[in-house]
C-alpha cells in the first residue's frame, strides 16, 4: 500500500528538482509553491479517502480496496497541467517552475492523505473485529 506514494514522491522530488536545474527559481518560492500544493492537496485526499470502501481480507494485515481511477487521473493531470503552465507561461521562468512544483505537491498530498485516511479506516475497520 505504501510502495506507490514513496514511489510518486521520489518521481515528484526528482521532477522538481530536474525542474530547478532547467528553471532556477528561488528557493522560497518553490517552498511556497509546494506548500500552496499540498494544502491544497489534503483535502481531496481526506475525501478520497473517506469515500473508498476498505474491506479486511482473511489474511492478516492485508486489505480489499475498491476501485478508484480518480488517483491515476488526478496524478497525470498535475503532470499534464504543469507541462500546459511551462509551455504556455513566456519564457518558462520561475513563476512556470513553481506553478508546476505545487501541482506536482496536490497531486503528492492528495495521493498521501487519501492513503493514510484508508490505513486509518482499515485500523478502525480491524480493531472493531471487522
């Protein structure tokens, strides 16, 4: 369950930081850029979150998750935006870099919240005798 968001914030670390390499901007407004991003994120993901259906299976420590497309799409329309921003924003400066740093951030926070709500329902869900 873990695996895909350290592996969707280590592609989002690398990205910001090949980002910076190729856009400098500075520090603060990617700092700025990536806070504006996961607050944003958090909420969605709570909601998310709350409204996938978590099962326990027969084996211990293993869950059933219902289907959610939404993750994939939420992920690939950060990139997709922040590849719109840097090609239409002129001279793909700071201010492209760091509007695509923060959607890269939603999309990380949505990804990470909507996960550690669906842990925290499936310990609820087990600790009930579920």
């Amino acid at each position: 369950m873990w695996i895909t968001p350290i592996l969707l914030c280590a592609l989002t670390a690398w990205a910001i930081y090949a980002n910076e390499l190729l856009n400098p901007a500075a520090p603060q407004e990617i700092v700025l850029g990536v806070l504006a991003g996961a607050i944003g994120g958090i909420p969605f993901g709570i909601l998310r979150g709350m409204h996938t259906e978590v099962r326990p299976t027969d084996r211990r420590g293993v869950m059933y998750l219902g289907s959610s497309w939404i993750t994939v799409v939420i992920f690939a329309a950060a990139f997709g935006l922040r590849y719109a921003a840097r090609m239409l924003m002129p001279h793909r400066g700071s201010l492209a870099a760091t509007l695509g740093d923060a959607l890269l951030a939603f999309a990380i926070a949505f990804i990470a919240t909507s996960y550690l709500v669906i842990f925290r329902k499936y310990e609820r869900l087990i600790a009930a005798g579920g």
